[in-house]
C-alpha cells in the first residue's frame, strides 16, 4: 500500500518535473495544443526551437496570445547604421520594425534581415538575444557567489568553511589538486589555476541553469556553438602562448619517429599541426554536441506523447507515463552530464596546458 | 544549420563577458580563495607538525621523570638501608657498651665484697679476739682454782677458735 501510493506520488511529482524540464515546455503543450488544430505537430522543428537562441524569451502561449519577456536589439547596418530597439517590436516576429524583420524562411531563417532597394541584407546582429541575456545572467551570478566565498575566506581565514563555501570548497580543491596539479606539475599549474576555475564553474552552471525550464534558466548556453567555440578558443590561445620549445619541436620534428615520415613530405608535421587545431575544435563540438543531445532527447520523449495523440488522444494519455519516466531518468542523467561535461572540458584544457609546457624529460 | 553556425553577436557577447568574469574572479575571487586555502592548509601542517613535537618532547619528559623517579627511589632506598644499619650498629654498640659497664660494675662490686668480706671477717675475729679476753677475764675471775682445769679450758677455747 505504502509502494503504490509513493509510486503515484512519484508519478504525479514527475509530471511536474517534466512538464519543465526544457526551456518551456509548459509552453510546449499549449503551443501543441494550439498547432493540432491548425497543422500538422512537426517534431523535429519544434526541438530545433527549443534549441536554438532567440530574439525574445518566450514563458508561455496561452491561446493565440504569446507572454514573453523581450531582449534588446542591437545592430549595425552599412546602409542605415546602429540601430537599438526592443524585441517586442518585431510582435514576436510577426511584424517588422523600420525595414528589419526576422526572417522566416530560406537561408537566413530565424536572423534579422534588412529590406533595402538592392534587396535583402543581414546585418550585424549584436542583439542580447536569450543566450547573451543567460550569460550576463550566469555571469554575475557567478561574480556574485564567488566574490561572497571570498569574501568569507578573507574575513574568517581560519574557521571552518560554511554554506555554500563548504559546497564548493571540494570543487575548488578537485580541480587544484586533482586536474591543475596532477597534470600540469606542481611547478607551474598556479598560473592557469584561474582559468581552469572559471572554465569549470562558467560551464556547469550553464548547464544547471539550462536545465532549470523557469526563467532565469532554460536558455541552452552551453549548447549554443558560439559559447563553446569562445572557450575552446581562451584554451587554443592559452595553450599556444605557453607553449615552450619541447612543444614546438613535438609539433615540426617529433622525436622517434622514422626520418621518411618527415622528409620529402613532411606527413607527421602537417599531422600533428593539424592537431593542433583540431584538439579545441574537438572541445567545442563535444560540449555543444553532448548538451544539445541531452535536451533533444528530453524534447524527443515529451514530443512522443503528441505525436501518439495526433493517431488517437487514449493513446498519446497512455504514453504519457512512459514519456515521463524516461524524460526524468534523462533529466536525472542529464544532470550528471552536467558536471561530467565541465569536468572533461576543464580536464583536457589543463592536459594540452600541460602538453604545452612539459619539460622534455616529463613527456612520453 | 543554424544549430552549427556561431552567431557573430554571441561570439563577441560571449568573448566580452567571459574575458570580463576571467579578470574579475581571478582578482577577486580565486586569488583570496587559492591565498587562503593554501594559508589554512600550511597552518594546517604547521599545526600537525607541532603536535608530534610536542608529543615528543612529552615522551621525552616522561622518559626524564621516571627516570628521576627510578633515582630517586634507589636514593630512598638506600637511605633506608643506610639507617638501618646505622640503627643495628649504634643498637649493637649499646648494647656491648652496656654489657661491658655491667660486667665491670659487677666486677667492682666483686672486689667490694671481697674487701667487705675480709674486713668483716678481720672485725669478726676481731670481735672473737675480744670476747675471748672478756670470757677469759670472767673464767680467770671465777674460777682461778685449779691449774688444770684453766690449762683444759684454755686448749679448749683455743681448738674452737682455730677452727674459726
């Protein structure tokens, strides 16, 4: 008796849960609702919406009448200049404002195109889109809550730690002593220390944060090619900058390997210079690649529900429990993955710091 | 597409704002935090450190005051000991030196007696020698009738007194 009543509480709880887990799912049904009756439910381009960043910040649909917070506007246009206006212009990109709209169609679907007398162009887009607004937001939480913990370590240097200080004292410590230390070297791992920390912290979280489906999360950061890309990049330029000689001469003549591999045809340089390269790009396609597989498939088992209701609405109610069981497990995962990501990016940055800056007799 | 196109407005939003966090909490939040979990961990060690010095320095002193102890006991010990010889002895010393005083008091009293003895003997006869004349006196007085009968008594006096 006790097991079946804990279930239907477990049950009833999940549906909570997952009625949230993404961006705005709340906003998912109402907008499916309302969709059914009109067209076809697609899918595949309602994940792709959740996904992907936006102008305005969409809470929910009810009916026909849209409620979302607009984000500012910000663009350069060579034939008209800067312009700076609110996202609720566009009437949630159902109208334009001063030539500009948001594409719908072709190439440039979702930017903003300008109509001008030799057609359309896109201009320089350097709106606080939903994304942007999430990292100004992460941001200063982050600033915020770490600048408090310091505080604390400064004014009460030999207490215990306390609250959050506590919670995130292992971290810190994880990533000094079990990433920085062990790979870069006792020797010079305090100098990359900030930027492993900050790394670790800016994308877990992210990734917190795009899990939670209110507000102030929601907005998929880490998942957004950009952010990664920037990362990746601050531990390509990191990485090249420290490099000592040992690295480059890994890089142009790589010790112990056969003279023809690098003469006539230098094989193994263009090789490894190539890897060079591809060691960031890889860190930014993994992160981008592993949060966005994560919410689309939380997306893809909220959406089996609509798409078996579409057939027969008994049968999309008796999908239902199965959807949502899985959609916690995978928000459960998701939240293991969210850590586990941060980890592996904040890990290998300090590997190729450590790749860059080994003495010759460390290698191998 | 768009899912793997970088939007340029998010790259140079992202690029501004991640370099801004990385300067701010580099000098004002992993500097302190990093400064002073280094400061705790060394005030840590250090303390460590003391402890097993103090604990040494206690199993030192121990090790110094039982053995004091131990000296001391043998010290206590062989006072006692000392003490009761010296008590034997001056016991043992008494007690000869007593003996010797009784024997030679009762030596003297020997001689004394002895003395006493002949001098009460020498008063003793004496004392016959003067009774004698007195008894002779009064016999001479009584009955100086027959010569024979005095020359008998006077043998007779004379043979008891010898045997005196």
């Amino acid at each position: 008796m006790k097991r079946v009543l804990f279930f239907c509480v477990a049950f009833l709880l999940s549906i909570q849960v997952v009625s949230g887990i993404d961006t705005d799912t709340s906003s998912l049904v109402t907008d499916t609702l309302r969709e059914s009756h009109a067209e076809k439910f697609a899918p595949g381009e309602f994940m792709l919406e959740h996904i992907l960043d936006s102008h305005e910040w969409h809470i929910i649909t009810l009916g026909d009448h849209h409620i979302s917070i607009p984000l500012p506007v910000i663009l350069y246009s060579k034939e008209s200049g800067w312009h700076f206006f609110m996202s609720s212009k566009f009437h949630h990109g159902q109208t334009s404002y001063k030539n500009f709209r948001i594409a719908t169609e072709g190439p440039n679907k979702g930017k903003i195109v300008e109509q001008t007398a030799a057609g359309e162009i896109v201009p320089l887009d350097l709106s606080i889109t939903k994304v942007v607004f999430s990292i100004i937001f992460s941001s200063a939480l982050l600033l915020w809550i770490f600048i408090s913990i310091a505080r604390r370590y400064q004014k009460y240097p030999h207490s215990a730690p306390k609250g959050l200080q506590s919670a995130l004292e292992p971290f810190i410590l994880f990533i000094r002593d079990d990433i920085a230390k062990s790979t870069i070297g006792e020797k010079r791992y305090e100098k990359y220390l900030p930027y492993l920390l900050t790394l670790f912290f800016f994308i877990w979280f992210n990734n917190m944060l795009g899990l939670i489906p209110i507000f102030p999360g929601g907005a998929n950061v880490t998942g957004n090619i950009a952010v990664t890309g920037v990362m990746a990049l601050f531990t390509f330029v990191i990485t090249t900058i420290s490099a000592n000689k040992h690295y480059w001469q890994e890089i142009y003549n790589a010790p112990g390997v056969p003279w023809w591999l690098k003469f006539p045809i230098p094989l193994m340089p263009m090789i490894e210079l190539l890897g060079m390269f591809i060691k960031p790009v890889v860190l930014m396609v993994r992160l981008f690649a592993n949060i966005v597989a994560g919410h689309l498939i939380i997306l893809a088992f909220v959406s089996l529900i609509f798409i078996f209701a579409e057939f027969n609405p008994i049968l999309g109610y008796a999908v239902s429990p199965l959807s949502a069981a899985f959609s916690i497990f995978m928000g459960m995962l998701e939240l293991l993955v969210a850590l586990i990501q941060a980890y592996v990016f904040t890990l290998l940055s300090a590997i190729y710091f450590g790749l860059a800056t080994a003495e010759h007799h460390e290698g191998h | 597409m768009e899912l793997v196109t970088p939007n340029v407005g998010t790259l140079f939003w992202m690029l501004l704002f991640f370099s801004l966090i990385l300067l701010i909490l580099k000098k004002f939040a992993w500097k302190p935090i990093l400064h002073s979990l280094k400061n705790r961990e060394k005030s840590i060690e250090e303390a460590l450190q003391s402890a097993e010095r103090a604990k040494e320095e206690m199993a030192r002193l121990k090790a110094d005051n039982e053995k004091i102890l131990a000296e001391a006991r043998l010290e206590r010990d062989k006072m006692i000991r000392e003490a009761r010889e010296t008590r034997e002895k001056l016991i043992s010393e008494a007690q000869e030196k007593a003996k010797e005083e009784a024997k030679r008091i009762i030596d003297q009293a020997k001689v004394s007696i002895e003395t006493e003895k002949q001098n009460a003997i020498n008063e003793i006869k004496l004392q016959i020698a003067l009774l004698s004349v007195q008894m002779a006196e009064k016999i001479i007085a009584e009955k100086i009738n027959t010569t024979d009968k005095q020359n008998e008594l006077i043998d007779k006096y004379l043979k008891d007194m010898k045997l005196n």
